[in-house]
C-alpha cells in the first residue's frame, strides 16, 4: 500500500518512467502474504514521464491507447517496414517522422491541441519497455488488451531491422564469449628453460 492508501506501481527505463496509481479490488482477488489484496485492479491515475521532454498523465482510455499503438508499431519496425498506427479512438498516433518517431497525443478536452513529440529509437525503445513490464506485470489486474500483432514479412536488409537487432545480437555475443571464457581451461605456464623435446614429452 502507499501513503496515498492505495497501490502505486512504477516502471522504468533510462529516459522513460510509467506510474500507475490506484485501488485493489477487495471483493475480487485473493489476499497476499501479509493479508492484503495483491493486485491493482482500479485504475485511478497514471503518469508517463519522459524526461525533460514531457511528463503525460490521463485516465485508463488514455493509457490503453497509447499501449494499442505502440505495441503493433514497433512490430512494425521489426519487422522492417514502419507503418503509421493510430488508436480507436483516434486519441494516440505514432507515426515515422525523418530518422524517428511522431508520437502525437490529443487531449479528451475541447481546445487543447495535440501534444507532439520527436522520439528517437532509444526512447521508443524505452517507452515500450516501460509498457511491455506494465503488461507483463502480476501485481496489475486491470486486464488490458493487448492488440492482436498480425505476421508481417521480415525485411532483414532495412536500416531501422539492423537498428532495433544489433544491441540484442551484441549482448549475445557478449555473453557467449563470457561462458566460454568460464569453461576453457586455464593453461599451465611453461618454464622458458625447458626445452622444446620436454615441452613436447609432456
């Protein structure tokens, strides 16, 4: 429970952090180890930092807009050919903009423009991350939806495919040389005052 008597729960990334603030729901879920309910399962607010850029706050449909959007754009990306994603309700848009992203969100009140932001890769790459863990989350019961990714073609030879695959074939590689530094054995030191017949016999 936080101070406010509800639950708060946060995600973060290097330029991104999600906040989400609300109430278990007592007559529906089992309690936890210390007795009380486990699960945020009424959603009463939540907050998108993104650093300097903006700070995004909005109710449920707000949210579940901007995770319907940028859940199938980024497949998009992967899959090598970008195509602009707009929600239901029209409220969130990302879109290819230059070498980035458009990320533009329209307010639910009249006579608010839109607020439009410039994402690179690493950002979108951090908001999604942020959103990947509030789905993938077992303390959050708010049952999101997470939109249906139809198969696309992979274009392996696209700038943004070898953008978004080599930090992950990197660390690959990273962690397959560090097994098998771990594993192969350590040679024994030769005495420069043997001689090559000795080395050899052994």
């Amino acid at each position: 429970m936080n101070s406010f008597g509800g639950m708060a729960l946060r995600y973060e990334q290097s330029s991104c952090r999600l906040e989400l603030k609300g109430f278990p729901d007592v007559s529906a879920q089992p309690l936890g180890v210390d007795g009380r309910p486990s699960l945020l399962a009424i959603l009463t607010s939540w907050e998108l930092n993104l650093g300097q850029r903006a700070s995004l706050q909005g109710k449920r449909e707000h949210l579940e807009a901007l995770v319907e959007t940028a859940l199938p754009y980024v497949r998009s990306i992967v899959s090598g050919v970008r195509h602009k994603q707009t929600s239901k309700t029209a409220v969130v848009i990302l879109a290819p903009r230059g070498r980035g992203h458009q990320l533009q969100l329209h307010s639910s009140q009249p006579n608010i423009p839109p607020l439009d932001l410039q994402l690179d890769d690493a950002e979108l790459a951090d908001l999604t991350q942020c959103l990947d863990q509030m789905l993938l989350d077992p303390r959050q019961g708010l049952r999101f939806e997470i939109p249906a990714l139809k198969p696309q073609k992979l274009v392996s030879t696209g700038p943004s495919m070898q953008h978004w695959a080599a930090p992950a074939v990197a660390m690959a590689a990273i962690s397959v040389c560090a097994l098998v530094a771990v594993f192969l054995p350590i040679p024994k030191p030769i005495n420069p005052t043997q001689t090559t017949e000795q080395v050899q016999k052994r």
